[in-house]
C-alpha cells in the first residue's frame, strides 16, 4: 500500500483554517497517489487547545468541519483527528478521535484509549477514554488504529489490533518536542515494531504552540524496527512511502545543537505568527542571553521584523555597549539607544521626596531594570511589537532576574536554555555563520546584570557549570537534598539553590511564556503551589 | 459515639509544622473525651500540595510523621490525612489516604477511590486510585472511611461501607470554597444522608493555599439530613458531636456579603502569614477597587501592618485625590504620597530623543500606570513589603488593567471579584462599620482610570452591570455565542467581549495570583492557551 503522512502545522482553535489545510494536503496525497494519508492527532482543533476542549460548542463545530472534510475527499481514503462531541454526564464532553473517511462519508471512528496525565498533558481532564481497538482495511492492508499514548505502552490497543490481522499500525500523534526526543520515539517504536512484527507509522505535528514545539519528523518502521521513511524536523511534509517497501525518503536528523537550536526558532516563528505580530523588539545588553535572543529572531522573522534597543544606564560599561552595537550591526537589524541614567535620577528624587531617603541596594538595582521593561513596554505599545525577553533557564530557576523589569515582555525565547546550554548555541550559531555573529568579547566576558558597579553574576550565584547540574537534578529530576548530595554536589551548594528554586516561584508565575526543549520546563509541566514551605 | 471533627488550618509543604497541630488538636479531642477524631483529607503535606506529590522523598516524609503520631496518638483514635509512598511504575508515586491511628499505631490505611480531574482538581496526575472500601470500629459504631469525592458521587464506597454495616461515613475532606458552597454541600450530603439512612461527618480543611480558599464548615448530619453539628465558617475548630444524638453545636452560616468578605479577608490573611510578609503596600487611586483592596487588608492585617501609596498624576482629580486620603484616614492607615509628574516628563524627554516622537494614547497611558508600578515595587524591595494589586475580575477578564503597572504586585486581592459585586462588598463592610469608611462620593463617581483627561471606564466597556452578565455566561458557564444572544445579551457586546477576554490571556497569565470566590476563576480552574483563534 503507498501511504502517506501528513505533517501539518494546524493552529489552535481555527478550526476552519485546519480543516482548509487538511483538504488541500488530502488532494497532494491523491495526487501522489496514496491510498491512505494520515493526519495527527487533534488536528482539526488543533493541539493542545486545553480547556476549548471543555465547550460542547467547539467540539460540535469541529465534527461539522470533519463531516465536511469527508464529502471532499477524494481518491484516498484518510485518517484525521479531531475532538469528538461526547454525551455524558460529567465534566468532560469530548472524545479524543480519528475519523476515517472514505468515499465521501465517515465511515468510522477510533477513540483514543489510554489519555495521558502527565507532564504536560490533562487528557483525563478532557476527554472521555474509548475501550475498543479498531482496524480498517485500505488496498488490501488491515491497518490498526491508535493515537499517540496508545502505543507508548506495550499492549492493547495495537497489541489486539496486530492480533486482528493488522500488518500496519498507525499512530497520529501530538508529540511535543524535547532535546533528542525523535531519537528516544524511534526505539520506543522500534522496540514495538519487533515485538508485533508489524510496521509502525508515527505521524506527528509539526509548529509551535504556546511554550509547546512539536518537532515533526514523522516515520515509519518496518516489524524490524528499522526506518522506511522520516520526514524532516521543524517543517510541514508530505511523507510517502510503500508499505511494504525499501526505504526512500528518510530525512537525517539534524545534530544536537543544530536540533535544539531549530526548535527554539520555530517555536519562536509561530508564536509570532499565530499571534499576529508583524515586528518583535528586543533589549540587547551585550551579554550573551539577548545575543542569542537576537540571533534566534533574525532567524526566525528576518532582520526587517527585529528592533534592537540599547538602553545604558551609569552602570553600563562600554565594552557591552559597544559589543551591543556590533551586534546588530552583523545581524543587520535596527538598533535604538535610550540613555535612562536621567530617569533614573528622577525616581531617586521622587522617592527621596516621599519617604526621606533614597533608594539603595535591591531597590535602586530593580528600579533601572524596570525602567528599561517600562521603555520596552512603550515600544510595544506604540509600535505593535511584541517584546522578546530574554532570561535563560538557569535565571529563572532561581529567580535572578527582575519581575516587570528585563522579565517585561510577551515571548521568553530562551526561557528553558540552561546559561551552559546558551554559550554553546552562541557559539554553533557562529560557527554556521562563519564569523562572529556575536564577538568573541561576548562570550569571553563574566557575566554581569550591570545594575550596580563591578557586578558580576557570580557574587550572588554559583559557577553556572555547577548551578545547573544542581537544577537538571532538582528541577527536571525531582531528586531530594540527600539524593543531590550523595551524588557529589556541595550540600551548601544544593541548599542555597533549592532555597532559590523555592522561593522563585512567585516570580516564575508571572513570567512569559517560553520555548520548551528539556524534558522539564517551567510551564504545565511543574506545577509547584507559591507557598510552599517544603525546602528539600 | 462521642467524635471529633479537627477543622485545621495546615500548611502546604510544612510537614513537621502540620504533625505537630495534628498532634496538638489530638489531645485537645481526648480531653474533650472524643472516641475518634477525624483531620481533613492530606493535612499532613498539605493541599493542594500541586507537583510536591510526585516528589518521593516529600511523601516519604509525610508517611513517617504519620508513623511518628501514632505513637503519640493516646486516649482516641484518629483518621489523619496523607499522601502514601505508592510503589507503582508509571509517573506517580501517592495514594491520597487516611491512617487509622489506635493505641500507638498506623492500624489501617483507606485510598481514596475516586480522583477528581476537573476545575482545580488534578489528582488523576499525582495519586494512584484506591478500589476498596473500609470501615473501622470504633466504640460499638461502625464508621465507613471515605475522602471528599468519594462522596460526591453515589455508589462506592459509601453504599458498600453502608452495606457492610457502617451507621456513620467519615469524609474528610479538602473542599475549596465558592460563593455559597457551604450549601451545596449540606444539601449533597443530606440527600446522601438520607438515601443511606446514615450518618455524615464532613471534616473540612480551613485557609488559604495560593489562590484557594477552605472555609471550614465541617458538620455532622443525622440520617434524615438534619445537622446534628456545624463548625464555623473561616476559623480553626474541633467541632464535638455525639452521634447519634441530640442537636449540639451548629454555627450559623454568614449572609452571602458576609460570607464572601470573609473569603476574600481569609485567603488574604493566610498568603502573607504563610509567606512569611510583615507588612503589604497598596496603591490609593480613590477608586472603588483599591479602596476594597486597603479594607479587606486592614481586616486582614490590622491597620499598622499596611501602607497606602497616593501617586497623583496631572491626570488625577482633586476629588480622586482627596478621597483616597480619606480612605486612608478612615482606615487608620499610614499614607505615602508620590507625584509622578516630573518622572512621566522624564520618559517623554528620553523616548523623544530617540524615537523622535512624544509617547501618545496608549502608550502614554501605561508609561503612568508603570511609574506607579515600578515605585510601589521599589518600596517592596526596600522594605520587603508584600504589594497588593487592585484589579478585580472584570477587568482581568476583559485586560482593562495595564501589565507591570497596576498589574504589578505579589498578590491580588480582588482578582475574582466582578465590578458589581466590588460595590455591593464596600457598601457591606461601611454598614458593618455603621458609618462611610469608604466615602460616598467614592461609590457615586463614574469609575475611570484617570490615565488621560477625562476618561471613563464606559469609553472603553460596555456597562458593568451588563458586561458581568456576559462574563458570568462566558467565563464561568462556557457558554457560545449562539447561546448568549439566545438568552438576550446584544450581539454586539458579546462579540466585543468574547474579543476582549481571548485577546487577554495573555496577561492574565502573567497576572498575580487571588482569592477565587466563584465557581471559576481565572487560575488552575481556567486553562486557556494564548494562540488560540477560537472566538466564540
């Protein structure tokens, strides 16, 4: 049988936009001649729509879009999926479904039977779980239906659907994106496609999604687990393939750092897009994080679509304003300069005039930082911009950054990059470049906030090499104090970050929203309560 | 049987601070000559404890306080809430359990059998399902064990515990406070009651979490549904009942107003206790909003622990100004007074300067309300004051409140109060007063932000009284468009509504959090994405 694997970039909720895609993809699949084309998972509401997913309304207009779809489809029978209109008597009003067209009708559904709730997923929040397996017959092949988490593990449904007679098992999927995740897919898949002996087609999204990026690349597997076809990473593709057959397309995966890189632009792209910004701006400091932001947005959008606006303070060396500068100029976007040391000053005599002393320490630091989110904040509102903002993960983890300050903005682009992991993005991007994009001096340099005279990160915080082996175990592990320190770190290390974490989270809930890309962002996949007074 | 209902006020996260008040209030029930006492549902960790429930080593924890209460448990037995180490191989690690302490030890152990995974509720991610039911006896009465959603839905395990002999069922719980929850929940449990021909002890927890608020209520009710006790509303008590037996204590519910403020004054008192605060600051505009923001604090607090900022523009009337001295007065609290004129001239020298153009309409607009944001932080860092905001629902429905301006602070305490209702409470606490601790004038005075010369709320929204309608409908009912304009609201305004609350999301998200005191707020019990073209 020739299959096909549709690897769309649906948007949530437009649900007409989707099922528009989805019809003119059905008409490339026919014309490449496929028998079957399969869409991923939700497609047509798009995913993850969260609570939408909760209104009779919306599920009842996407089975409407799905009924239409069918009378258009044509020449290929399909698989594609959608929230399907349930009737019970509790919270939840939908099923999670594939719809199988064919001949002008829809002449079945499957109903997703294992609904994760985990992580970033609430699927037992939504939906309704089906109790069935199915299997549908296309050009002589009995194909067994499931859906993403079906066949993360081993049993039914496929395990009863292989025992039905199906030889093909096939997989829409939302499956989003982190750091080698395409890897760990293809040997979980493969693992299963030995133990079935049977193909295995994985059709995942593709696109950004709030802080979610799903990666694509799509495969299918032959009963010895070995690749018959993948489709590319960050892109929408057509995937065809004979099944059975010898191998034809198969996309190479890019490498780590190019992989992690690509996902942070996409999700980046179509945050933008889907929210309908035309022009980004960004505060560039000359330190290393906005460097990366910068480079990531004149990638994602083109320089046109970028501002960069330096904003020196008295604490500002010239060495970060003129690497700033360099900056933009290599990356060939716009650059403004707004001094705020006058501002500051009147905040000093406002607040001297109010309370009989100025402000000093934390405060004055704060004042400048929120100065320039202010300035930001009036780009955008004047502009339309949407503001950038730039802290990495390992500020966010323990809160060095200042709320309503350089957290001011709509996008954190590199909200989940550990400062480790932005050094070796700096330096890949450079390195595809061919020059220095970002100088040398950039990454050379201690990094410092420049709030006060002299200041360097490292008077409030650990090495960034040991701060963030303390975080991936305490924040992406949920290892405890004694597990932490058993395993070689500083007990007074681990103390005085975990008190950081901790005490963060206030901050971290009125962050922006960002990029995912490890295993464990802060975002719905660590719901940690404010107040909280366990500190292990 | 004499028994006790502990209606305590833990703390999340604070296991050994929670097994020291459990322990305390046991010997407060044997001296009150209790045969049994029963805690609310995991008030060892705490609740909702969010993600620390997948942390091993935190339910190991709580496991072993447990452990070590029953060999101080004397004189009564106890059923005492925990999450229990579950030893399974998916992503969770809990049981939400009861242990049954007798005579110095853990003598049993109930799970919880039914998981809500609706609104608030996400116990399907953390906890691993009991399947039995269990009873326990305890002087000559059998007692069935349940937790909270156990009951609230017929059918196991109460009807099983009742046919297996059980005259009384036990449910601890943790139920969240709504308006007017206190009774829903006697009229659920009486019809219960009644269908069983049993009794029902309802223990419930009582403080704030976050954005939750248990208000307590515990009760006892004969098979007939009647109560035979009933705890207070908002405060710790260890409610004693013989059951059967005659009508005892049974506190009064509050009216409705009452009842509302007292939420909102609980949930604020428990977020700066719980997070260690001395002291809040609140920005005084003379308007309705943080004139109930500066009552509920003193309520809260006590005038001496609150400070009011008044921060006039040249857009501020004499009216608004003098008003919000007279709040303050009234309150007995200390009053700031900043003019932020010269700093507003300030930004527009410096974005003149670059842009080559004065900041104008919106962007004008917000530059204020972010000088008052950014002042009112830098006097939290200098003095470690917690900042209330002042937004109340509508406009955090509708993103009529500026991001890092008035929406700039650590907690916000109106953030589920709907306009209407802000008037109806500032008019229930001046009668409570008996005299106009928030002026007339205040009341009378079409709101308006005061960012530009003669602006009013009702240039940009429609009428409160007819947007809450709407917002009630969209927001807390999930309603459609079709089905709002069926019920009579103008098409138009839904429209602009509907446009209004999607296109804010994304500040929302960004927003503190707040009391929730309708059956959704905009928090765990609302999860919109931000890229989402639905619009109905």
């Amino acid at each position: 049988m020739r299959a096909a694997l549709a690897q769309i970039n649906p948007t949530v909720g437009d649900i007409d936009g989707n099922a528009a895609k989805v019809a003119t993809w059905i008409e490339q699949a026919a014309a490449a001649g496929a028998e079957l084309v399969v869409f991923p998972e939700l497609c047509i509401p798009g995913y993850p729509a969260e609570d939408l997913y909760l209104k009779r309304h919306f599920n009842e207009a996407g089975a409407r879009a799905v009924r239409e779809l069918a009378t258009v489809a044509r020449g290929v029978e399909v698989l594609v999926g959608f929230s399907e209109p349930a009737a019970v008597g509790d919270h939840r009003h939908a099923h999670n479904s594939l719809a199988h067209l064919a001949a002008g009708e829809v002449v079945g559904v499957y109903r997703k039977n294992r609904l994760p709730n985990y992580g970033v997923f609430d699927e037992q929040r939504y939906f309704v779980p089906g109790a069935d397996p199915a299997t549908v017959d296309v050009g002589g092949t009995r194909v067994g239906l499931t859906i993403c988490e079906d066949c993360w593990v081993e049993g039914p449904p496929a395990s009863e659907e292989v025992a039905a007679g199906a030889t093909l098992i096939a997989n829409p999927s939302g499956s989003p994106y982190h750091r080698g995740k395409g890897r760990e897919r293809e040997q979980m898949f493969g693992a299963l496609a030995r133990s079935y002996g049977a193909h295995f087609a994985f059709c995942n999204l593709v696109g950004g999604q709030d802080e979610l990026v799903f990666d694509g690349q799509s495969f299918v597997l032959d009963p010895e687990g070995a690749p018959l076809a993948r489709a590319a990473q960050f892109e929408e593709e057509l995937l065809v393939c004979e099944i059975p057959g010898a191998p034809g397309r198969i996309a190479e995966p890019f490498p780590d750092l190019a992989e992690v890189y690509g996902a942070l632009v996409l999700g980046l792209r179509d945050y933008v897009a889907k929210n309908g910004f035309a022009h980004v701006g960004i505060a560039l400091s000359g330190g290393i994080d906005s460097a990366l932001v910068a480079q990531l947005a004149v990638d994602a959008l083109g320089p046109e679509r970028v501002t960069c606006v330096v904003m020196p303070s008295p604490h500002s060396s010239d060495e970060t304003q003129g690497d700033a500068r360099t900056i933009a100029a290599n990356l060939g976007v716009e650059a403004m300069e707004i001094e705020i040391g006058p501002t500051m000053d009147e905040y000093d005599r406002a607040i001297t005039a109010a309370s009989g002393q100025n402000a000093e320490g934390l405060a004055a630091e704060n004042i400048q930082a929120r100065i320039r989110g202010n300035l930001m904040m009036a780009l955008s509102n004047a502009h339309g911009w949407l503001i950038l903002t730039t802290g990495n993960k390992s500020e966010m983890s323990v809160g060095y950054a200042t709320l309503y300050g350089d957290m001011a903005g709509g996008f954190a682009a590199i909200k989940d990059v550990p400062k480790t992991l932005v050094y070796e993005l700096v330096a890949h991007r450079n390195a595809v470049a061919g020059r220095e994009l970002v100088p040398a001096t950039v990454i050379e340099r201690p990094p410092s906030a420049e709030l006060r005279p002299d200041q360097r990160d490292s008077d409030s915080l650990p090495p960034y090499d040991l701060l963030d082996r303390v975080l991936e175990a305490y924040v992406e592990r949920d290892q405890g104090r004694e597990e932490m320190i058993a395993a070689g770190m500083p007990a007074e290390t681990v103390d005085e970050v975990v008190r950081m974490v901790d005490h963060s989270e206030y901050k971290r809930r009125q962050a922006a929203p960002g990029v995912r890309i490890t295993p464990r962002a802060f975002g719905r996949d660590r719901r940690l309560p404010i107040t909280n007074r366990f500190g292990e």
